[in-house]
C-alpha cells in the first residue's frame, strides 16, 4: 500500500506537467483528484491504498472488467512477437473477420487508434462517396473531440436549429458552416433540415443510444428513409453501443443497418484501437483506384496487434453463452436501485440507459433529447457524483457509467448504499418529487 504523503506527491506533480492536472477530460475538483495505482476485476486502487467499486471502467473499454485473465495473457503472448509493424498482422486479420461477420452488410473494415479517428475518417469517406460536403449531427452528441465533433457536443444556450455552437476553443467558423444540428428524437425537425440542405448533405452521424438517451421506436429507421431520400450516407457511431448490449451493434436491436459504422472502446480490449465497417463500395474508396484520389485513411500505430489480440480475446468472451444476459441483470438492478435511492429521497430525477450503462438526471422524465438534460439541475448532480467519489465508488462526475462481467450483485448494492448517502447530502437542494 502507497501512504497518503507518496499519493499526494503524484497528485502534485500530475498537475505540474498536466494541464489541469489530468490526462483527458475528467476532470475532479484539486482535493478529490487522486492517481490510479492498479486495477482488477471491478475495484481501482489509488497510490493512497484507497479502494473504488468502479463505475467508470475505463469510460467503457472494460466490458469484462480490469486485468481479465485472457486478455492479460493475449497481450503478453503478442508482445514477445513484437508490439507493432506498421504492415498486416495476423492479429487485426483475424479481428477484422471477427467484427465484420457480426455486422450483416459489412464487407470491409479500417482499424484506427481512437473513436475520434473513426467518426472524423467516416465522415471523410462519406464526403468522398457523395460529392457532398455538409454533415447533420444531433445536438448533445459526442463523436469525439475533431472540429466537427465538437460542435454543440454540450451547448449551454439553446440556439435554434441548425445553427450549432463550438464546444472547444480553437473551432473555426467554416466547422460551424459545415455541421448542420438537429434535435435527437426529433424526426420531423431533423427531416426538414436536412431536405433543407439536400444537394450539400454528405452525412448524417448518430449516435444510436445518444450518451444515455434511447431512440424513439420510429427515429432510427426514420433516418434511415430520410438518408435513402436524399441521397446522403448514414453514420452510426457505435464506439460505444457496439458489442455493449449485443454480440455486434444495436442495429440488429432496432431494425436499423447504418451505411458505415464506427467502432471503438470493447473492440480493442482496453487498448487503443477503433475501426470503420461498412460495404466494399465505399470502403475501398481507401485504396488507390484508376482515375482518382484515394481517402487517406493510415496512421502509424492503426491496427496494432497487441490491440487486436486483446479485442480478440475479449470478443470470445463475449461469444459465450448468457453473457449480455448477466449484462443486462445487473444493468437492470443498478437501474432500478437509483431509481429506489431517488424515491426514498424524496427528490425529482428520471434514470436512464439500457444493457449495462445506466445514468441518471435530476430532471422530471422522460429524457429524450439533449435539452430535457439541460434543464435539469446538473450542478447538483455534479455534487451527487462527487459525493459517491468520496464514498468508493469510481465515476465520472455528471457523466454516464458503466457495468462489466466482473461486477456483481455486491458491488450494486454496495454502490446504491453510497449513493444514498451522496443523495442525501444533496436532497434538501433539490426539487422534491411528487411521491416526495
């Protein structure tokens, strides 16, 4: 066990070297912040010794939990073969006929390092493939943190549509220009936009789980009809959707088959690694051709194989028998638990998520799009994410969380005794529900 004093000593000097003193974008008031020492299963240890039931796992990468023993053992066997070659391995072949027989439609795959590679290569692809050069997002969503992600990612003002708002210093106006915004689970608002902008329309990319808010029955296959009027491809960012609530996406879920899809997170096994899938036709548009440029798709470390062998090792897991079943028991009894804390408490909040991520918002239901988030009370859901933080239990505050096969009934029920503590705390500020 580290002492208090060595752990403060990291801390310290995380934030000398760190701006803001952490590695990405969570980022915890200067007295919670805390240095990982090691993981295992579903518990993080801090260099104070201090120990997490962990909620967060890796922002979702984790699905079978820290240090799984077969994904330990496939990266080390790969790792004395060497850890990359910039060049085909056996490895990514193999993962690449994994995911593209679990996605019905796809014919080819382009291993990239990170979500933010896929959504921003998807893009350029579907540029490439229809001449076009303006993209539709929804608002709220996150596919990353490249310009044309980071608009309206999180706007706090509620701008009409499809004007959007940067999200990040650093965004140029033409990004502005080029992304149309829409309402997520607004079909008719979305539809007039983009039959608005038809002859300019490369793209729409979607989330189909938007963070933690599920689809209408008719949006997804809404989009779909739409995309096929216009002429335009549509994008489904499932870097974190695919292979979380079934073996493969959600499209199977909802009927829906996207015309390329972005994969990330569970894929690579907690290593970096994340791909775009879809048909030959635009896909090859990657690969040099008689009479045209090629869309530049490479990078130095895409496709690595001590990624793709801990991706591989992680999807057989996957492939056993009654695995998302056990996913979705314990999502379903975190779920109801919260929404148990929050009854007992007395106070206003609708949960949200599906499968085994889970999310909830002082806000009266339902949530269905972006703006039902913002006017909730989010400063205190904040304080109540921070509250469990100093309880044990490892998440991202005001963000969604995550389950994994090496969480079990205990570490939920243990979770939810902390939270109502948090909840507690913070109740008397809240708005006091109708049941309350």
């Amino acid at each position: 066990m580290h002492s208090g004093k060595e752990s403060s000593c990291y801390v310290e000097r995380a934030a000398r070297v760190f701006p803001g003193g952490t590695i990405n974008a969570l980022q915890l008031p200067p007295g919670e912040r805390f240095v990982v020492a090691r993981a295992q299963g579903a518990r993080v240890w801090d260099e104070a010794g201090r120990e997490y039931i962990d909620l967060l796992m890796g922002s979702g990468p984790l699905i079978l939990g820290h240090a799984h023993p077969a994904v330990v053992e496939a990266v080390r066997a790969q790792a004395e073969l060497g850890t990359t070659y910039y060049q085909v391995s056996k490895p990514a072949v193999q993962l690449a006929e994994e995911i593209l027989a679990a996605f019905p439609g796809a014919e080819r795959l382009r291993f990239v390092s990170d979500g933010s590679d896929a959504t921003y290569m998807a893009v350029r692809l579907a540029r490439a493939a229809t001449g076009r050069r303006r993209v539709l997002k929804f608002e709220g969503g996150f596919h990353g943190s490249h310009d044309l992600s980071m608009i309206s990612m999180s706007p706090q003002e509620e701008r009409e549509f499809p004007r959007g708002v940067p999200a990040s210093a650093g965004v140029p106006e033409s990004a502005v220009e080029e992304v149309l915004v829409a309402p997520f689970n607004d079909l008719e608002t979305t539809a007039r936009i983009a039959r608005a902008w038809r002859d300019e329309l490369a793209a729409i990319i979607v989330e189909p789980v938007q963070r933690d808010i599920v689809p209408e029955p008719d949006f997804l296959p809404g989009l779909r009809r739409l995309a096929d009027e216009i002429g335009c491809l549509l994008i489904f960012d499932e870097v974190v959707t695919g292979f979380r609530f079934c073996y493969g996406g959600v499209q199977e879920l909802f009927g829906v088959r996207a015309d390329l899809t972005c994969l990330g997170k569970i894929i690579g096994g907690g290593l970096p690694l994340a791909a775009v899938v879809g048909p030959a036709a635009i896909m090859d548009l990657c690969a040099p051709g008689p009479g045209r440029l090629p869309v530049y798709l490479s990078g130095t470390l895409f496709g690595n194989p001590l990624a793709a062998a801990a991706g591989l090792a992680t999807l057989a897991q996957l492939r056993q028998e009654g695995v998302y079943q056990r996913l979705e028991e314990l999502g379903a009894r975190l779920r109801r638990g919260i929404a148990d804390v929050m009854t007992a408490a007395g106070v206003e909040a609708t949960v949200t998520g599906m499968g085994s991520m889970f999310h909830f918002h002082f806000a009266a239901g339902p949530i269905c799009s972006y703006r039902d988030i913002l006017r909730g009370d989010r400063a205190a859901l904040r304080d109540v994410h921070l509250g469990w933080l100093r309880r044990g239990v490892y998440v991202n505050p005001g963000a969604k969380g995550y389950l994994s096969l090496a969480h079990d009934e205990r570490d939920v029920d243990l979770a939810l005794d902390a939270l109502s503590a948090a909840v507690a705390e913070v109740a008397p500020r809240l708005k006091v529900s109708a049941a309350g």
